[in-house]
C-alpha cells in the first residue's frame, strides 16, 4: 500500500496528512499557530519559529495516532507546500519550514520529493472533499478566500503542476479573512475570529440593505472593516456587527460570481479557503448557485490533505512518464 505524506506549514496552521491511493482515505493532524489575544497575526519571524516546534509535534502526533492506518507501509513520496501562489515573486519565509522537512525526509528516506504552492493544496482537498476528482482533468472556477487571500481562479490541466491556476479577480485592498479577524479582534473574540463571528452572527435578527463595491470583476473589503467599527462604536450590538460582516463578505463574493460567471460561462464553481467555512456564506451562495460547491471545514480552511493528493498525482505522473520513455527506448527487433 503506496502512502503519501503532505505538509503545510502556511501563515496560521501547520499541518501534515497522509494519502493512501488504493483506499482513497486520507488522514490529517494540524494545529494553529498560537497568536497572542489582542493581535490579528504574526510577524513572519514568529510564524516560522512556531513551525520549527510544532511541525515535530504534528508528525509525531500523526504517525503515533494512525498506526492502524498506516501499517507496516512506508512513505512513498513527500511533498510539501513552499509558496502561496504559482506566479513570479510569490514568496513567504513560513513555508520553508515544511519545504525544508519534507526534503531532508526525501534524501534521508531515499522517496521523491515534489513542491506544490499552498493555493493548489487548497484548490485540491476540495475537489477530494466535494468527491470531484473528475474536475483535475476539467477547467473550472475556484474561490479561495481566507485571511491573507481573496481571488477567483480559473483552474485548467496542467501536465507537470497537476492543475494550472489563474487569477481573474480578487479583492483590490483588505482581504475577506482580514476583515473577519479585524472586526472579531476589536470586538474582543480570539484570533482567527472566523467562528466566533459566525456564532455571533447566527443570534441576530438583523437585516441590511449591502451593495458591494465592484471595480471590473474585482472587489473592494475595506469598507466592510470600516463600516462594522462605526456600527460597533454606535452601539450596535456585535451579533448584529458581526451579521453585517459576513453578510458584506456574501455581498462582494455574490457580484463576483456572477461577474465571472458571466464573463467565463457556466462553469463548475468551487469554493476553498477559512472564510468558506462559513455555513451563513455557503448557504446564501448554494441558494443562489445550486451547483456552487463548498469543502467541508477541515478541507476548506488550511491544511495539509490537498498537498499530500497532489503528491500522489505527480508521484504516478512521472511514474507513468518514466515507464513510457522506457518502453520508447527498447530497440526495435528485425523479424
């Protein structure tokens, strides 16, 4: 049985999975960085620290725990996330520490050892938690949006990144997952503040009148940040504060879609990242897009299982490729 080990180690959780091809399972064990109560984040210094203790602790923890999973099978490749986003200059200190890991695993080990970016790992443990692996060989929409990311992608094959991700609109200032936390933070709730928001927001019998703001097909937040201060600063009550930010977020994420949609056409729409945890975001978004398709939380905000599946995707693809060369190179016998 072929088991393939991912790693995350992103600005706000380190995470390691495990792949099992012929069952289709995986297994997964993440943990937050800690972040002091008051702040909304880490320095990159911090963030990497916190990464070099707790990604030992993870691995242990994994391994340890899933003993009956595992077996008496090894690792056949590793991989690891080492940028956030497949484009020039994309580049964050954080995931060095996985990368670094999983290559000196690689060598001690003697495995394969592949590097996806952590966007592709999130695009992927969707597609495995909405059961639509059919869709890595399809070009579809994907929506990732979490504290430092708020784009919509057009996602096609790709034969050596395993999927080729491009962005067509974001957000032109404050990020969806930004806004969560700064709101949350200055109402008093820890940091992420994502579920605290929600189960505010699910308290409150409130309705507004939003109008996101729209540029082209990209979006602008900062009002949102901006707005929920003044109504907190008002007296507005922070479950009604806290249903004005989601339902804000559900605004500009609504005239994005039917932006793109428009512009792209009826394409399949997935939707990845901590801020599509939000039952209240996906429940509007399924109401209006029937075919909208959300990851489950423990696939949708960060972690490791999407990079382990990509793992197991480039380990079979070169396989593949290494056994066709071979068999191109055997000489030709005269009869």
């Amino acid at each position: 049985m072929k088991l393939f080990l991912g790693i995350d180690t992103s600005n706000y959780t380190t995470s390691a999975a495990l792949y099992c091809a012929e069952t289709g399972r995986i297994v997964q064990r993440k943990k937050l960085l800690p972040v002091r109560f008051g702040e909304v984040g880490l320095r990159q210094s911090d963030a990497v620290f916190h990464h070099v203790k707790q990604l030992p602790e993870i691995i242990e923890k994994l391994f340890s725990e899933e003993r009956e999973f595992i077996g008496e099978n090894r690792i056949t490749a590793v991989g690891a996330s080492a940028r956030p986003r497949d484009e020039e200059g994309s580049y964050m200190p954080c995931f060095l520490t996985g990368l670094g890991f999983s290559q000196s695993l690689s060598s001690v080990n003697s495995i394969p050892s592949f590097s996806f970016c952590h966007q592709a790992g999130h695009i992927a443990a969707a597609l495995y938690s909405v059961k639509r692996a059919d869709l890595f060989n399809e070009k579809f929409i994907a929506f990732h949006l979490s504290g430092g990311t708020t784009e919509c992608l057009l996602v096609e094959p790709d034969d050596e990144r395993i999927i080729k991700i491009t962005k067509v609109a974001g957000s032109l200032d404050l990020k969806a997952g930004q806004a969560v936390d700064r709101v949350g933070v200055a109402m008093g709730l820890e940091f992420p503040a994502g579920r605290h928001m929600e189960e505010l927001a699910l308290k409150s019998y409130a309705k507004f009148k939003i109008k996101p703001v729209l540029k082209g097909l990209d979006c602008c937040l900062s009002g949102i940040e901006n707005q929920s201060l003044k109504k907190l600063s008002d007296g507005v009550s922070k479950e009604d504060v806290a249903k004005f930010c989601l339902l804000s977020i559900y605004a500009a994420l609504d005239a994005m879609t039917s932006a793109v949609t428009e512009k792209y056409g009826d394409l399949p729409l997935v939707y990845a990242g901590g801020v599509m945890s939000n039952s209240i975001i996906k429940n509007l978004i399924t109401k209006k897009y029937p075919k909208a398709m959300f990851a489950e939380p423990q696939f949708s905000a960060d972690n490791a299982a999407g990079i382990a599946l990509l793992t197991e995707m480039r380990f079979r693809r070169n396989a593949h490729n290494a056994d066709s060369e071979r068999h191109s190179a055997q000489p030709i016998c005269e009869k």
